[in-house]
C-alpha cells in the first residue's frame, strides 16, 4: 500500500484547500477517518486519495494522532468531490455531509454469562462457589443463576452487584458489549405483514420497474400517479426485489414527523433491516442507525434527504418519494440538491433511480422516463373540484365553504399562512410594524401575544399603543392559520391545527385521525401525503398566496399544492369534494388542478419555460451578496457582475435588491446557463477573486446552483 495518505481535514474555512499528505498508518485507506494534528490544533480529516510520494520533505510528513472507528465507503468520498465542484462548494464542507455522525460512540453495558465449565456447574449445584467455599447461594442469586443458564446471556442491568458477587465466584463471566439504542417506529394505520394483491395498473408499472432493477445500469424512471393510486406498494416490491438480488435501497421522504407511514410500512414489511436516519434521533441512535448501515446489519435506509448520504454499498435502489416536495433543497453550504445527488449516486453504484410523485416537477417530466399511475387503487373517482370565486367576498371564508364545512363529518383545510395576521398598522398614523433586522411586516401571534418575524425569528409584544402617535387603534390585516382556527370553532366542530408553530404535528394528525367529526387547519403541511378514508370534503382559503410569489416556479408549486390538497379528500366510501377559493380563477394552474389535469398543465408550464429559457432548458446559479452597510454591499456586488464579464452560452441578470435580511442589505445576481459546469466554474472563480479583496471584510456571498 502506498505510504501516503491525502487527507481533507474537515474545516468550514472556505480559504482552505486541501488535501493534505500524512504519513499512511496500517489498515488506512480512501474512506479511513483520522484525527490529524494541524497547525497548532487537532482536526478530524478524511483520507480522500493515496499516495506513493509526497512534494512534502521527509521530516515535515507526520503521522496522524489517531484513527476513528467509522470510516466511509470510497463512494461516498468521490460522491462528495463531485458535489463539491456540483455547487461551488468546498471539498471539505460537502465531506462533512457524508461523514459518520460525530460526537457520539458505541453505548457499552456490562453483559452477563453463565460460566460454563464443569466445575462451576458442579460447585453451584452443590450450593458452594469456587472463592468462597463455606458459604451457599442465597435465594436472589440463585434464580439470578438459574435465569441466566435458561435465557442464555444477558446485560447485567441493575443486577450488577448481585452478578458481580457471582463472578467472584467464577459462576458467571461479566464483560463489556456494545448495546443498540434502538429506535421505535411509531405504528400508523392497519399492519399489514402481507403484501395486497395488486391492481393491473400497479402489475404493469411493476414489471417496468423490475425491468430496469434486472439491468446494469439502470434508467432512471418517475413513477406519476394520481394520489391514492398505490405508490408506496410499488416501492415496497421493488425494494423487495433489490433485497433479494443481494443489494441495498434507500428511501428519501419529505419530512419523517409529516410521513410515518411509509416508515411503519416498511419496518412491518422487512422488519429490523430497516433503518431510519433523521433530525430527531438521539446522537446515540443515530449513530447506532449509521453503524448498522455501515456494517451491513441494515440494508434499508428511510429519511429525509440527508439519508441520500447513507453508507450503503452495493446499492441497487433509491425511491425518491413525493419528488416534487421543496425539502429536498438544502440550504446549508452546499446547497445540495437531494434529488440531483441521488441520480449521480444511483449512476455511480448502477442503482434505480425510482422518482414518485401525483404532481411531479416539470424538470423530472422532461429529463425522466415516466410510467403511469391514472387510476386510484380502489377504483375510485378523483372528487370534484370547484372553484369559489373570491372577488366579491370580505372575509376569509365564502358562504358556500362555510355551508359545506358545517355539513362535512371531517375535513381538511389550507391556508399557506402562518400567525394570527400577517401585517400591524396604526389607523391614526399609519405606522406599519416592521422587523427591525429584515425589510418585512411582523406577523401577529395572539396566543403569544408576539409579532413575530417569519425570516429571522425577532420577536416583540403585541403594542397597546402605536409607538409614533401614541394612538390605541391598531389594525390588524389579513388573516393566518392561528386566526382561521378560531373562526372555524364557529362551524361546530372540533378544530385541530397543524402548522411550524405546533411543537407536536405527529400528535395532532393522530388526535385528527381518532376524532369522529372535526375538521384539521393547517400550512402545506396539512397537504403532505397522509390518508384519512373518513375526509369527505377539502378546502384551499387563498389558492394565490403561492402565486404571488415572483418565481419561475409560482405555477408548479399552486398546482402541486391543490392538488396534494385535492388528494387528501374522498379517500373513502363515502366518497368527497374540493373546495378551491381563489381571486384569480382563470390562472392556468388552478385551473387545470380542479381538472385533475396534469398532461395539460405540464405541457402548457414546459411551453412557458422553453420560451423563457427557465430549467430545464437552462441551469440557474443563482449569487446574493450581503453585507451590514448598503454601499459596501453595492460594490461588491457590482464587481462580482464585472467578474462574470461574459459567459459563453449564458445570461447574467442583475444585481437586483433583494430586501435587508438579519441586520444585512442584500443583492442578487441570476446567471441562465446553458453548461452548467462551464457557469459553475465561472461563478465560483468570480467571488473567489472578489472576496480575495481584503478591503470587502464584512461582505458575504453564496453561491446557489439550481435554486428552488
Ligand atoms: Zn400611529
Ligand atoms: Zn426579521
């Protein structure tokens, strides 16, 4: 073995560029964790290359201080120095993604044997232990004797000093083992150990899946079905047949709370080799989840898009399920897009790339082989979907909505707003409550008597009096989740909300789901693919608010959200109908939403992109540059526009203001590229050289490629 190791220590400096030559001690290789002395500190580094030779001299190479217990596969270290150059990241920050959970070890207990020689059966049958002859047993260590010889080994527990007593006198043998922290799964819905007969639908699409599951390098396929068209079962038998061809699946899910589902779906069906990866783990379990990943013992991984890192080798499936959810973005550096990365890493291991969705992104339309989903699996209609035109109407609920609420045993209802309501004015003078770090309204929290700052998370109390005239009169404007909730309470039935501000959104779809009228308010959290058969009836308040967001993207996102609303209802026998209230009622994506029409939607959204030049007839990249004062900030910006001078085969838009975020004045640039790595490099050698100016302290840039 070469007597070189590269390490890249872990570090968030983005100045620094590794990797670094150590000297390679015994059993290390690509993937091997290190503790590394550098400069005058130790860092955990990881080995991403061997070497023969090194430019450093021979007194100057040093040994690392020690080598960690985890290490990653190799795939993952070249997954990472792709993801790196992918999103103008560093190779040390998109390492730190795929390294093994820090700050937590194997938990070890003291774990009890019964000796098994014959001469300690001998002596404890006669009541006598080796070391302490005279006397007998007494009656506790006896049955905990007995116990032990009948169950086999066990962990000492709080039976320890009993035990140890035992030891001493060589009838049984303590050691340390490690223990797992296990990690429960919370059941939902009927268990179902069998697998259901499946539709003709789901027979076809499955034969296609298995199809490319049986080939070497796979085609990437999204599976789009209408909602309740039995997606989840097409996941399950294809990870049964990845399982059985001897390789290993991932699952990626929006969020884990929103979706435990299809987590208790696939732990009843293949039991303890699945393993989930998410934020609300311990570190301990986490780090036990991770280990029994990495050593094999697992072979299934479910989370969120961080489990797109999951150290499995030999992998032969990744599902990506809901594709379309915008949780798939991270927002850290890098800003790594889940479902990119997932496509690389099925192409790198010849794995499936299995995307699902009953809205899927116009992007994933066009780039994948799609199969079809149209009808649901027990045969039932779409519902109906109406539009309520809300351009003559005060108040947030139409007459018509309110009737049907009142006649629904259940429903669900969306209002993408969070708070009480969404902007404070004084009616004497009228001074507007704005956060004092961010160009944005405060939004009302009546139970916390807050305004609250949704960007930045500022925090005041509610005035008494405006604070410019001294007026009593407040005004409140608009309307959120928290004040719909009690306008609900009105209609009767039992309200239950779900949105950011709950601490607890498992519990109140479980209290939702027992309640046997009721009626669940809530964000877009409320759309997330759960099944309730007993909702009859499902509400949008204000299908615009997406709209107005000024984003390529407004159209997809409305569409998708009434749809995923729409989907929710008439899950049952008792069949159900939609309610879409909306001040623009031609838009094409409400519209097509309430004809369930998603060929004529994705045809019409492509059409717009292509003459627009939006993804994915072109890469974005998108650059903001902050800083404390306006003028330092303009500069910067500026020069990172002169930077850029011409791209080949690009568009460079902007600076453009963007409004003042935590105390920092901001601005974007916007580049449509046609070569995305060609853009990349060109991106990312621009702030390098502007930032390189030490007279810009205080400015700060990100780099987002492919912004959602
Ligand atoms: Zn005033
Ligand atoms: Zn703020």
């Amino acid at each position: 073995m070469p007597p070189v190791a590269k390490v890249e220590p872990i570090t968030t400096a983005r100045a620094l560029r590794g990797p670094f030559d150590y000297l390679r001690p015994d059993g290390v290789g690509v993937g091997s964790v290190l503790v590394v002395p550098f400069g005058h500190r130790d860092v955990v580094g990881v080995v991403v290359a061997l070497a023969e030779t090194s430019e450093l001299a021979d007194d100057r190479l040093v040994a690392p201080r020690r080598v960690l217990d985890h290490d990653l596969p190799p795939e993952l270290v070249e997954l990472a120095g792709w993801m790196a150059a992918e999103y103008c990241s560093t190779p040390a920050r998109a390492l730190s993604l795929v390294s093994p959970p820090p700050g937590a070890r194997a938990k070890l207990a003291w774990w009890a044997t019964p000796a098994a020689t014959a001469a300690a059966a001998a002596a404890s049958d006669a009541g006598e232990g080796e070391g302490d002859k005279a006397r007998p047993l007494s009656e506790r260590q006896r049955a905990l004797l007995d116990g032990l010889r009948e169950h086999g080994a066990r962990a000492a527990g709080s039976d320890l000093p009993a035990l140890r007593r035992l030891a001493g006198r060589g009838l049984v043998t303590l050691e340390r083992r490690t223990v797992r922290r296990y990690v429960s799964h919370e059941a939902v819905g009927a268990r179902r150990v069998q697998p259901p007969p499946l539709t003709p639908d789901q027979l076809r699409v499955l034969g296609e899946v298995e199809l490319e599951l049986g080939r070497a390098a796979p085609e990437p396929l999204l599976l789009h079905g209408v909602t309740g068209s039995g997606k989840t079962e097409i996941y399950l038998r294809a990870a049964a047949t990845a399982l059985d061809h001897g390789r290993g699946v991932i699952v990626l899910v929006p969020e884990i709370g929103l979706t435990p589902q299809i987590v208790s779906r696939f732990a009843d069906r293949f039991g303890d080799t699945v393993a989930v990866l998410h934020s609300k783990l311990s570190a301990g379990e986490r780090h036990d989840e991770w280990s029994r990943l990495r050593s094999g013992a697992a072979r299934v991984c479910i989370g969120p898009r961080s489990a797109v890192f999951a150290p499995i080798e030999l992998l032969g499936l990744i599902v990506l399920d809901e594709e379309h959810d915008a949780s798939y973005k991270h927002e850290g550096d890098p800003r790594y897009d889940a479902r990119h990365v997932a496509a690389r890493r099925a192409q790198q291991a010849g794995a499936l790339l299995l995307a699902g969705s009953a809205t899927p992104r116009p992007e994933s339309v066009h780039r994948l082989r799609r199969v079809r989903l149209r009808h649901r699996v027990d045969a039932q209609a779409m519902p109906p979907v109406q539009i309520v035109d809300m351009r003559e109407t005060a108040g947030a609920l139409h007459p018509d909505t309110s009737h049907a609420l009142v006649d629904a045993s259940k429903s669900i209802v969306l209002l993408n707003r969070r708070g009480w309501s969404n902007f404070v004015d004084c009616r004497s003078c009228g001074h507007a409550w704005m956060c004092p770090q961010c160009d944005v309204a405060l939004v009302l929290h009546r139970s916390r008597a807050q305004l609250s700052c949704h960007h930045c998370g500022h925090r005041e109390r509610v005035p008494a009096r405006c604070t410019q005239c001294g007026s009593v009169s407040v005004a409140r404007h608009g309307a959120g989740t928290e004040r719909l909730e009690h306008d609900l309470t009105q209609i009767g039935h039992e309200v239950f909300r779900l949105d950011a501000d709950v601490a607890d959104a498992g519990a109140v779809l479980r209290r939702f789901e027992q309640a046997r009228r009721g009626i669940l308010v809530g964000t877009q959290m409320v759309a997330k693919g759960h099944d309730f058969p007993d909702v009859t009836l499902a509400v949008v308040v204000d299908a615009d608010g997406t709209l107005r967001f000024p984003d390529f993207r407004a159209e997809e996102r409305t569409f998708a959200l009434v749809t995923q609303l729409a989907g929710r209802a008439g899950r049952g026998p008792a069949g159900g109908r939609v309610l879409v209230q909306t001040l623009s009622p031609d838009a094409p994506s409400i519209s097509a939403a309430a004809r369930h029409d998603a060929d004529g939607f994705l045809e019409g959204e492509l059409m717009r992109r292509e003459a627009l030049r939006y993804p994915p007839f072109s890469h974005l990249i998108r650059i903001v540059v902050s800083a404390p004062e306006l003028a330092a900030m303009r500069e910067a910006a500026q020069a990172v526009r002169v930077q850029l001078g011409a791209i080949e085969t690009a568009q460079v838009l902007g600076p453009a203001p963007l409004f003042r975020l935590r105390g920092r004045e901001r601005a974007q640039l916007v580049i449509k590229a046609g070569d995305r790595a060609g853009a990349v490099r060109a991106a990312g050698a621009a702030v390098d050289a502007v930032a390189a100016d030490r007279r810009r302290r205080g400015v700060a840039y990100s780099v987002d490629v492919d912004p959602q």
